[in-house]
C-alpha cells in the first residue's frame, strides 16, 4: 500500500514537474563550451598589432590567430565582420564578489580583524554568484583581482575570472600579499588629529611593521634551515607562513600607499628589505613618477573617476594620475578599487586616456600590463596563440559609450550577456500589465 | 599665503566683470530647436540674444572661437549637496521650516570642480534623515563670489525636500526610537504632518473671518507644509522602492499635491506607468546601485525605461565626484538603452530645468534664455570629450586654458599643505546623509579607525 502511494505521489510529482517546463519555454540561459571560430574580425591583439583575421577557440584556449583563413570542421561559426575583438579587460583591484550589499556588514567579507592578518584569503570568501559578477561582465571585464582591505597586512587578494560556480574554478592561479603602508593622509573628514599627531601614528605603525619583518626574516631563516636538514618542523603560525613568498622574494608585496611623502617612505622601505614589491593605489604617483621609475616599480592606480585628494589640487589630477606616471615610464595598471561598479573599469581607463594617457596605453593598463603584474601574461592580457580564451565582440571601440559588447568568452565559454540588470529591462521595459 | 591671495583676487577680478560674449562658429546643440553646424552665439547682458551663422562681431564683446567644438546648454545637476555647510536638520522626522539656502558655502572648491564639467546650475538639496526635511537652493555656479547670495538663482520656485525609506528609518526610527521606523511610520509621518497643516490653515482662515477670538500661535512649519499642499512649493523625495513611490503618490492624491520630482528612484523602472500617469518626473542615477539594501534590485536601464515610458527623466550626481562628468553619466544611458543624443543630452539639460521649474529661463540654447553655456572638445556623451569652457551668466567661470592648478577660495592657515585624503569621499557620506552617515553608512574599516581615533584623541 505504502510502495503504491509513494509511486503514486512520484508519478504525480514528475507531471507536474514536467508540465511547466515544456509548456513554458522560458529558461534560465547557460554558458556552452565548444569550438568556436570567429571569422573576419577586427583583432585587437595588444602584444602583435590590430589587424583583420580569424581566432579560433578550443579548450578554453586561443587554438589560433591569425590573418589567413583558419579551417575547423569541428567549429561553430561566428562571423564577426565589422566587428572588434579585444582580450578580456582585467581589472587589478577590486572587492567583487566580497561585498554583496556595501551597508548591509553581514554581506561585507574584505576587512578582517587585526593589523597582522597576513595569512587571511580573500579567495575564500569569493562568492561565485553574486549579483554583481555577470552585471561587470557584460561590460567586457572577465578578470578581477579581488582583495582584502584594512589593517596594516590585509591577506591576500586573488586574481579571479569571471565565471565559475567555486571559488577554486574562478582561480587564475595568482593569489598575491597585500599591505596597507602606514599613511600620514586623513582617513576622513572626521580625522581631526593634529599634523604632529599624524606623523608619530605613521611612525609607530612603521615601526610595528619593522618588528614584523624582523620576526618573518627569522621565522624565514628557521624554515629554510629547517628544510635544508630535512627536518620536519610544525608550528603553527600562518601570520609568518603567509609572508614567506615576499621574504623568500618569489612574490612581490602589493603595497597600498597614496600620499606622496608615504610613497616616498615606502620606496626607500622597499630598498632596505630589499623586496620585489608593486604599488597600489598611487594617488599622488604623478608627484614623485621620477622615483618610482628609478625604483623599477610597476604602478597600480585608481580609481582614475575619484575627486582630487587634496583641496588645491587640480580638478583634473585623478583623471591624469595614470598617464603622467605612464608618461615618466612608470608600468601602469588600472584599478576601479570598486566592487558593484567594476563594471566601470572601461570608462576609468577612457577617461585615463583622454586626459594623457592615450588609448593604447590605457587598453594595456587593463589587459597585458595586469597580466604581466601578476605573473600570469602566459596565459592572460593578450589575443595570443595558447593563451586563455577570455574575450569579448563588440560593435566598436570598447571605452564608447555607444559601443555595445555582443559576444564574450571566458576560458572558452560563450557566456550569455544577461545579468539581472539587463532581465529587469527585459522584464519592465513595455510592463505587462501596464497602468490597468 | 600671498600667492592664495593672488589666486582670489585673479579670479574675482578676472571672472567677475561683465562680459559680452560671441561664441564662433562652434556645433551648437540647442537641445530644443535641434543641432546646428558653424553656428555663433551672441550673449548680451548675461542673455542669449542671438543665434545665427556669421555674425559679426560687435564692438566690445569677447569673441571665443568654438571652431570644431560642440557648444550646449550649461548642464544642470538637479539633486547635489555641494556648496552646502550643513546638509542634514536630523532632530525630527518633519523639519519642512528649515532651508539649506541659509547655509550656503560660495567658498566651496566642489563648486569650481563642477564648471569643469559643465555644469552651471545645481539644485543644493537638504539630506535625507527626515521624512519632510528643508527647503532646497537652486544655485548657479557663480565661483569667485564670497557672498553666499550671489550662489542663488534667483527667481527659482521654492523646493522642499522629503525622503522615504531607509535613511529616515534608520535615523528616526532605530536612532531615536521614535516613528518611523518602518514603512508604514513613513506614510503617516506625512499623513499626520499635512493633516496637522490643513487645521492650522482653517485655524489661521477662521481667526481672521473672526471666528476665533485669539490668533493661533504661529508656525514656521506648519506655514511650509501649506505652502506645499498650496503647490508653492515644489517636492523633491528621496525615494528608491516602487510600493513607497506609490505610497506617496497616493499620499499627495489625497492632500490635492500634483507636482513631485522622485529623486535616485531606483525602483521607478517597476512603476513607470504609474509614474507617467500621475505626472511624477524622475532624477536617477546613471548606475549606481548596492551600496544598500533598498538599490539590491536596480538596474542601470531605469533611466532608459522611464524615458520610454514617458516620464521626463534626469541624471543627478547627489556627489561631488559625479558632478563632474554627468555628461559621461547621461552617456551610459545610451550603453544600457539606447537613448537617442538628444534624449540623453535633454536627461542633464531640459529636463532637470523642468524638475525644478526653471526651464522657461534654463536647459536649451535659445533667445532670450540665460546665458549658461558649456564648450566641449568633443560631442559631449563621448567618453574622450574634454570640457574646454563653462559659462554661466556670460561670465566664463571656467576656461581650460586659462585654469590655475590650486582653485581654492578657503584656505587653513593653520596648515603647510591642504591635507591629503586617504579614503575617497563615498557616496552616502558626501551626499544624502551627510552628517548622518558617518554613523550610519560609513564601511568597516573606516568605523574601526574611527573608533580608534576617537579612543586615541578623545582630549579633541
């Protein structure tokens, strides 16, 4: 009796299950994978030149490129005459996907708590479906490098693609150190604290910091004696197994650092350690570009649509940060320091264009500069043979507004161009009902 | 310190004087009457008097050569808080008897970074802690002036600004336990506050029939609130979900109220046809969304649909780092929506003049109109335009190639340098909850070192 009823309430169960679904056609739209050949397009490439040509993507990768017709039996055909395609836009600092509602702390996963967290990691804390994910894609953005913020070392950030269910699928395999230099800047408007005050608060965290690394080069000595000897040594302090990479030197240290006397501070901090180290944030970069090119740092800077830092600084000084240190020599990458708004990253770098940057430069701030920055221009920041297939189709120039992204690609997957922001259009665009 | 002085007066002497202008054979989008190529513009005692190709050029006027450039109306900013010492009365949930126009700051270096960006005319809007919060102040741009009423436009109608949703809630409601503290408080907050003003009004109408032997005690107040349901003033709400748009709009149905501009709106998308019907206008944001719980379920189309759905629709900054670049802001509408240029150029011009009722003298390049002016070196909704002249007025108050680095009008002795700040001003704590949001809104970090601060140098 019981058998016959549970089959019964299956059988029912699976009508009803079935009946929606043939009789409504609308369905969630998925990414595909598959060989793709996408023909006369218009190929902006960053590392050989733009030119007419034909790419072909296969296993996430870029099978092909090339200006003489590629054939595929096995591929699908996309022709994309008058169309432009550029390499996946990489944004090098962001809190995508930490942050689910800004005001809402609960929804807040970048700030831990503590100066010395080293060993926190903001891949952990990657949510692969937060809204806003496909809301920045759709833009043409497919690589985020999501970090954490606060104290004086924050964790570390990790250069994520945009596409993925775990946060190991979306890895690019680039998790990188972030530090926070001590800052002689007000934090707000609220910072009242004297001249005097400001300085000796910089002086003791720096002084902290320096008892850190005293502590990281001995922990770093132990290790490394320990290893030669073979022997087995278990400790449990991940605060100095997470510096090891900078002190060993086999990763820089991303250093947050604005001010112009703090950048100074921390190029002279970075020569005595004797570190490889880039720069994040670089608000006032344009006031000593000459010392950081002589320090051979790469510059990651934004966002470029900020207000100037200071009170009589020019209204223009954000927008022109990036190109004065490019100018100077300076490798600069782009950054919208966002999270909801990462989609904006294109614009940034339009807008670092026109006011000194120049266009190509600020296309490679956001494709093979990052890559390079973060040890991954193997696989990413360029339309190159074997290199990861993240990139986008689009009607024209992708830093205009007018221009519309109509295809994109990431890791080889055709990614629908939807997010709930373009199914909220479709939805109430021509509302049915309307006013009655 | 005599270097700043030098940049005061320059910039007193050097804007201050009238001018009469001809601007040269630029592409002149009038807004309103079309686009024309090599077109001049005559401005003649602050007015538009002339638009016409070849004129010539009258003795004793400034001529600026506009040759391959696009000229358009001073764009307009219809929700801003710069130029504003104070934003936020946040001591009641009803403060309709105070008015921002009484705080206003021509000092303000925000202003002077907005004319780089072409815009002319900001509607300085009281916050957004109250449900009925002050009177508002159209301002023009008049930088380089010290008296705080050389800012007002004059003439302008009277605005008043109310807010719905979280940030009274949050004020009120969970800050002073006191109504509203959900929804439901906010419409009879209002019901009760418009409800109050209409016995007051029949109070004050019987004493002088002579009804009423002693006069009723007079309210500052209460005489705003009938000012408003007169309709002398004009509604500005801050407003984001669709049941408290339609709330209000019932609301105001009931007390006889017809003119209401929905300010930020983020959720005007799901009641356009409502909207459109009761004759509401909106001022949006090009695309912000989720830095709280109420703008979860935006979408950067909403300026698009409003237009679609025929409600006269703006782009506001309510920042002042937006401010400068809402030509770019008004551009995005044509990334999520294709709008036409002249439906994403009237979202920054025409439109907002008409939200706060001053578009028979503003928003369009036309005779006889106010000479509000901005030059760019490219079509504006271009990204890679550049802002080359501002005027308002026909004074140049910005000309690109005549633009000292440091702009400031106020200046601290006490400090070597203007300070450096390390965070970016955000946008609730330099906009609608001013003041407010720096308990409210403020992130993570910025609350813990707050709290270290204030633990460090609580002899301040």
């Amino acid at each position: 009796m019981n058998t016959t009823n549970n089959f019964l309430i299956a059988a029912f169960l699976i009508t009803v299950v079935h009946i929606p679904a043939s009789t409504n056609a609308q369905q969630v739209q998925k990414a595909e994978n598959g060989v793709y050949l996408l023909t006369n397009a218009t190929l902006h490439t960053i590392t050989h030149g733009t030119y007419v040509g034909h790419i072909l993507l296969r296993d996430g990768k870029i099978a092909d490129i090339s200006k003489n017709s590629i054939t595929e039996a096995s591929a699908k055909v996309i022709d994309c005459t008058n169309k432009h395609i550029y390499p996946g836009m990489i944004d090098s600092g962001s809190k995508l996907g930490l942050v689910e509602i800004d005001a809402v702390s609960v929804t807040n996963d970048f700030s831990e708590l503590g100066d010395f967290i080293p060993h926190m990691k903001a891949l952990t804390a990657v949510n692969p479906n937060a809204v806003a994910i496909p809301v920045t894609r759709v833009n043409g953005v497919t690589t985020v490098f999501v970090k954490p913020e606060g104290s004086i070392f924050s964790g570390t950030g990790a250069m994520i693609d945009l596409f993925g269910y775990t946060p190991e699928q979306m890895s690019c395999g680039s998790e990188r150190l972030v530090m926070r230099f001590p800052s002689t800047g007000r934090r707000g408007r609220f910072d009242r604290r004297s001249e005097d005050d400001i300085k000796k608060d910089a002086e003791k965290s720096l002084k902290n910091i320096n008892e850190i690394w005293e502590s990281a080069l001995s922990y770093a000595r132990i290790d490394s004696a320990a290893k030669a000897e073979n022997q087995k040594w278990i400790t449990n302090n991940p605060q100095m197994e997470a510096l090891k990479p900078v002190v060993y030197g086999t990763q820089p240290l991303f250093i947050e650092v604005n001010a112009k006397a703090d950048i100074e501070s921390a190029l002279q901090w970075i020569s005595e350690k004797k570190i490889k180290a880039v720069l994040m944030g670089v608000a006032e970069g344009w006031r000593v570009a000459d010392k950081i090119v002589k320090a051979k740092i790469p510059v990651i800077t934004g966002p470029v649509l900020s207000t100037p830092r200071r009170d009589n600084d020019r209204f223009d000084a954000p927008y022109s940060n990036a190109g004065k240190m490019a100018k100077a020599g300076i490798k600069v990458a782009l950054r919208t320091d966002g999270a909801e708004n990462t989609r904006n990253l294109p614009f940034n770098a339009a807008f670092a264009a026109t006011y000194g940057m120049g266009k190509d430069e600020a296309l490679k701030a956001i494709t093979i500069y990052p890559a390079e920055i973060f040890g991954i221009a193997d696989k990413y920041g360029s339309l190159d043979k074997g290199k990861t297939a993240n990139l986008f189709v689009a009607t024209g120039d992708p830093f205009e507004m007018k221009t519309k992204i109509e295809k994109l690609f990431i890791r080889g997957w055709d990614i629908p161009l939807e997010s709930r922001q373009t199914l909220l259009n479709d939805e109430f665009l021509n509302r049915t009902p309307g006013i009655k | 310190m005599k270097k700043y002085f030098c940049i005061i007066l320059s910039i007193c002497a050097g804007l201050l004087q009238a001018q009469n202008l001809l601007i040269k054979n630029g592409y002149v989008m009038t807004i309103t009457q079309g686009n024309k190529e090599n077109m001049d513009i005559l401005v003649t005692n602050g007015k538009i008097s002339l638009i016409q190709n070849n004129i010539p050029s009258p003795q004793g006027y400034t001529v600026i050569d506009a040759t391959g450039k696009y000229v358009i109306p001073g764009i307009i900013d219809a929700h801003s808080h710069i130029a504003l010492e104070v934003v936020n009365e946040a001591t009641n949930p009803v403060t309709a008897e105070v008015n921002v126009g009484d705080a206003l700051d021509p000092l303000d270096v925000a202003i002077y970074r907005a004319l780089a960006g072409g815009v002319t005319i900001s509607h300085a809007m009281h916050g957004s802690a109250n449900v009925i919060g002050g009177q508002c102040e159209t301002i023009k741009h008049r930088y380089g002036a010290v008296n705080p009423d050389e800012l007002r436009m004059q003439g302008a109608p009277r605005t008043i600004k109310f807010a719905l949703g979280e940030n009274p809630i949050r004020t009120h409601g969970e800050g002073n336990r006191i109504t509203p503290s959900t929804r439901m408080g906010v419409e009879q907050v209002f019901r009760d506050a418009f409800t109050g003003a209409q016995i007051y009004q029949k109070d004050w109408d019987d004493y002088k029939k002579g009804l009423r032997k002693t006069s009723p005690e007079y309210s500052l107040r209460n005489e705003t609130l009938v000012d408003i349901l007169k309709g002398n003033i004009l509604v500005h709400c801050h407003s984001y979900r669709a049941d408290e748009i339609l709330m209000l709009m019932k609301v105001l149905k009931d007390y006889g109220v017809s003119k209401i501009c929905f300010q930020h709106v983020n959720e005007g998308f799901k009641v356009a046809p409502e909207l459109a019907a009761f004759g509401a206008s909106a001022s949006v944001f090009a695309d912000w969304w989720a830095y709280k719980f109420e703008v979860y379920y935006s979408t950067a189309y909403n300026a698009s649909i409003l237009t679609r759905n025929g409600v006269v629709t703006s782009i506001n900054s309510d920042s002042e780092e937006l401010i400068r670049h809402l030509y770019h802001e008004a551009a995005k509408t044509q990334r999520y929506g294709d709008l036409s240029d002249d439906e994403a150029l009237a979202l920054i011009t025409i439109n907002p003049a008409k939200q706060l009722g001053i578009d028979h003298r503003v928003g369009s390049l036309e005779v006889g109109k106010d000479a509000d002016i901005a030059i760019f070196s490219e079509h504006p909704l271009s990204v890679y335009t550049i802002p080359q002249v501002t005027i308002v007025d026909g004074q140049v108050r910005f000309d690109i190639k005549n633009d000292p680095d440091d702009m400031r009008m106020d200046i601290n002795p006490t400090e070597k340098f203007s300070s450096f700040y390390e965070t970016e001003k955000d946008h609730e704590s330099s906009g609608c909850l001013k003041g407010v949001a720096e308990m409210l809104m403020e992130d993570n970090y910025t609350r813990y070192m707050r709290f270290k601060y204030s633990q460090n140098h609580s002899h301040e």
